[in-house]
C-alpha cells in the first residue's frame, strides 16, 4: 500500500504572518518532523494563491485580510517546510479545495489499483484542510483518508476541533 502525504498551505501569512496564530506556530515542528517521515517523492503540497484583486473577490469581502498574494513573503510555504519539499509536487490553488490536486490523487489511485492512502495535515484545520479531505473523500469514498490533529491547526482551538468532529463523521481517520 503507497502511502502519500498531503501539506496544506502551510505558508507564512497563515503561521506568523497575516493571518498567523500562535496554534499554527505551534505545529509547525511536528509538520516538519511528520514530512521527514516520507519519502520525498510521496509527498504534495497547497500553497493558497490569491492574485492583487483579493479584495474584490467573494473571499475577500468575507475576510477582508490581504494574504497569500502571489509572490508575496506571506504566500511563499515557509522556508525551513519549503526546504522539504518539491517544488514540482506543491499545486497553488485559489480557492479552500484543489480541484486539481484532487484529479492527481485520482489519477494515482487508479494507477495503484486502489492501493493508495492519503494523510493530511497542515493549515487552518476549519477552513482548507478539511475542504481538502471532503473534496478527496467525495472523489474517492474507498480511499483511506487520515489526518493528525498534532500536525493541524485552526482559525482558533475552538475551530479546529469543531473541523476534527466534522472530518471524523465523513469516516477521515483521526490518528
């Protein structure tokens, strides 16, 4: 069974930055320590995208907090994570989910005859890691799908557990 990992937007606007939380700082070791557990070639990473019209979008009257802008310090996956990653494997996606990241996971699966597994973790648990894992679980309901609380974090504590719960009911093992 191939086992891959997915990272979420774990991204300088979403750590210490913009949008930081002292709960994303928090596990930004054990998301390092998690993705030295894989092979590099086994793991995928989200880098939320917005373009300089952020503002203007739907997102952005909602949360009206510029971050991740494209080729901002804020968007780039930070720096001691990036190091750990392949540039060709991290999909910029400008919205909670990657749709197009979901097709790749697809397409692996199928090539694997079904003899893949998916763990997640990453940034904000409430927001686009559990838009991740019920996009992936809607496109493949047979998948094995796990996700470490440890290596998650949320808009707040509250938040993340609410994320945790609502993950857990659509059969994502909580590890």
């Amino acid at each position: 069974m191939k086992k891959i990992l997915l990272v979420i937007d774990m991204q300088n606007d979403f750590i210490d930055a913009a949008l930081g939380t002292k709960e994303a700082v928090a596990i930004v070791e054990n998301v390092k320590s998690k993705i030295k557990s894989y092979e590099k070639s086994n793991i995928f990473a989200t880098r939320d995208t917005h373009e300089e019209n952020y503002l203007e979008t739907q997102e952005g009257e909602h949360l009206p907090v510029r971050h991740c802008i494209r080729g901002t310090e804020g968007w780039q996956i930070r720096k001691d994570i990036q190091e750990l990653l392949d540039e060709s494997k991290i999909f910029d996606k400008p919205t909670f989910g990657s749709l197009r990241l979901a097709q790749t996971i697809k397409e692996m699966y199928e090539n694997e005859k079904g003899e893949l597994e998916v763990e997640i973790c990453g940034l904000c648990t409430d927001i686009c890691v559990v838009s991740n894992a019920l996009l992936l679980k809607a496109t493949l309901p047979e998948m094995k799908i796990s996700l470490d609380p440890k290596c998650c974090a949320g808009v707040t504590p509250q938040k993340h557990d609410a994320a945790i719960e609502t993950m857990r009911s659509c059969q994502i093992q909580i590890i």
